[in-house]
C-alpha cells in the first residue's frame, strides 16, 4: 500500500496536533507533505523538525520570516502562502484545520487542486456551503468529514440509500452551562467559559460550544454535507459525549456512533478512509457506563442555534453574516470587551440588519463577512447590545 502524503492546514491547533499524533503513530501509512498554521512559528518549527515536510506556511508575514531563519524548507506567508500550501503537488489528502472564516479560501483551493479534503473547518459550508460543495462536484473530490458529528452521521448512513433516510441527530455536550438561565449566564467569566466538561479543544470552538453556536454551525455544514433539510436535522443536548451523533431510518430504527470524546477517532476515520487503523482511542467499556441521557436544548436561554436555523431558512449570505457577527463576538468576549450573554445579543442585531443578498460567488461571500465584522463592531462600540 502505498504511502499516503497528507498536508495539514492549521497543524499548531487542536485537531492539526491531534493529526500528527496519528500519523507519527502509522509512519508506513502517511507522510507530512506540508504544514500551514497562522502565527505560531516556534511551533510550528518544531512540528518541520519532526515531521520534515516539503513547504509550510505562516499566514502571519512576520512570524514567516522568523521561521525562514530556522529552517532549509520554503516558508510562504499570507493568504497566498496559505493558498500554495493548500494545493501542494505532492499531496493527496488535505486536513482543513484552520479555524474559521479563514479556512474558506485554503480549502477551495485544495478542492480545486483535486485533493481529498478532510474537513475540520466548518465555516467553510456555514458561510459558502453551496459554492465548495458545487465545486466539489465538480472537480470530483470526495470530502470526508472531521468533526465528531459529522463523522459519526457519515459512518451511519454510509453505503446506505439516501432514500431510506429519515432524519439526522446531531447530539451537544451542552458546554459547561446546562441548565443556566440568562441571568446568571450574564456573571459567567472567561475562564468558565473555557472549561470544556468533556472535550479540549481551541478557545474559539470552546466559546461556541459554551453558547451552543458550534452546533448551530454544524446544523448548516450537516444540511450542505448530506444534502439534508435544516427540518430533518435535529439536535439533541448529551452531557456524556459518548453518542456522536445518529441517524434515523423510515422504518423508525436508528444508528449511532459511539466511542470516548477523543478527536483522534474521526481524524483516523477520515485519514485512513475507507479503512480503519487500529488502537486509535481508548476503547468504551459498556459496563462502566451508568447512564446516557438526552434532552432538548434551551433555546430560550442559548439562542444561538436558533439563529443558525433562521440563517440556513433565509439561504444567501445570511448565513456568512452569521458566522462573521458569531467570530466577531467570541473574539471581543474573549477580550474582555462584553459579557457572555452579548454574543448571542451581537448575533442576532446584526442578522437583522442585514439584507439577503443570493449568494452569486465567493465575492458575495467575503463582502457579507467584511460588512458583518464591521457592522458587529460598530454594534459593540456604540454599546447598542
């Protein structure tokens, strides 16, 4: 079998880290033919060393030029940098890690260049779904699903007929605030919020889980995965972390996945791709389980998904605008600058503000993305919370 040559956009994040543990782990499976993060060049450098790439990238100019003193290996910068990296000849698989609205560009790139995505960076369907996806098909290029979810919906429904398909359900943690209400969610600090129950992951992703965003973007990228409508995915809150997700078949029986909260299983998953690779994650033990619960989640008090099933209802760009007013948001709690409970509060002025535009290209994209991170900051500065 031969070798596999993997490039890993966002390498120095969670889930690029988290990658490069399973291949050092399968040496005669997979190679690192490159690596892109944004700024953090000691890392990053660290990861050359043991990993010996062909290229890498910084997004960050400056932090490019710290490497390039370090290392013998090309180091692009920018967007462009990011761009080269991401349709590397060499390579036959690329991970899309990069967090964010950041990651479209990249992974469109890679989608053009006929790589196989595994695909970590949801905002790339939240904002353009219809567009990756369109060029996907395209271009022939199978996309496999990272997220945990996402994964566990794929490996339900795989090799099975479309038709027979009822419904998806993706489950949520919850976060670390289950069964709080807006008040005291308007006392919570930074450092609560970043305390994840089950997972450990960026501190963009923890906030959205804390809020209950991270699932509402997933909603989207489901509905553009799967071809499925937002009235067919459902969402359950389970503390526990062990059931992924399900799905639900006319005859009224479900699937699911179940396995430990590591992201190491779907990154393995997509990695290895139609195959398995074995001893990836500590395996469940069924008699040590006491109990798996689920329960509907509280949109009255965690309103961001509800916003995300306005955004995939209106279609367009309202959707970019969501995730742009959302990174925005997360970014100036995350600074100190409002409370929690703004986030949601930012979200949804902005939404409303907005004026559906059909989304015509990648140009409708990145203009609904700069108007909403300049309308969100505006919102913020004049304090209209």
């Amino acid at each position: 079998m031969p070798i596999k040559k993997i490039t890993i956009l966002g390498s120095t994040g969670s889930i690029g880290k988290s990658a490069l543990q399973v291949i050092e782990k399968f040496p005669k499976r997979f190679r690192v033919a490159a690596l892109a993060a944004c700024r953090s060049d000691k890392e990053l450098l660290s990861q050359i060393k043991k990993f010996k790439p062909d290229i890498c990238a910084l997004r960050d100019p400056e932090a490019a030029e710290r490497l390039r003193k370090k290392t013998d290996i090309p180091v692009y910068d920018g967007e462009e940098g990011l761009l080269r990296v991401a349709a590397h000849p060499a390579s036959d698989f690329v991970l899309s890690a990069i967090v964010g609205f950041a990651g479209l560009a990249p992974t469109l790139a890679a989608i053009k260049a006929g790589k196989t995505i595994g695909l970590a960076n949801k905002e790339a369907l939240v904002t353009a779904g219809e567009l990756v996806m369109k060029e996907a098909r395209k271009r022939k290029v199978k996309i496999l699903p990272v997220d945990s979810e996402h994964s566990a919906v794929f490996q339900c429904i795989e090799g099975r007929g479309y038709q027979f398909l009822k419904s998806i359900i993706l489950t949520a943690s919850g976060g670390p605030f289950i069964g709080k209400k807006k008040k005291e969610l308007a006392a919570v600090r930074i450092e609560d919020a970043l305390c994840h129950p089950n997972w450990s992951m960026g501190k963009k992703i923890t906030i959205d889980s804390a809020t209950l965003m991270n699932k509402g973007l997933e909603v989207i990228e489901a509905h553009h995965l799967f071809g499925v409508g937002a009235e067919r995915i459902n969402v359950f809150i389970h503390p526990q972390s062990i059931v992924h997700s399900m799905a639900e078949f006319v005859d009224g029986s479900l699937l699911a996945q179940l396995s430990v909260p590591d992201m190491k299983a779907p990154i393995a998953y997509a990695l290895s791709w139609p195959e398995r690779l074995p001893d990836v994650i500590t395996p469940l033990v069924l008699d040590r389980m006491e109990t798996l619960t689920f329960m509907e989640p509280d949109t009255k008090n965690f309103p961001c998904l509800s916003y995300a099933y306005e955004a995939l209802a209106e279609g367009g760009t309202m959707s970019a605008v969501l995730n742009a007013a959302n990174e925005t948001a997360v970014e100036a709690f995350l600074a100190g600058s409002i409370g929690f409970t703004g986030i949601p509060a930012i979200i949804k002025k902005t939404m409303r503000l907005h004026e559906k535009k059909a989304l015509s290209g990648v140009s409708a994209v990145i203009e609904a993305d700069r108007w909403a991170r300049e309308t969100a900051a505006g919102l913020m500065k004049s304090g209209k919370k």
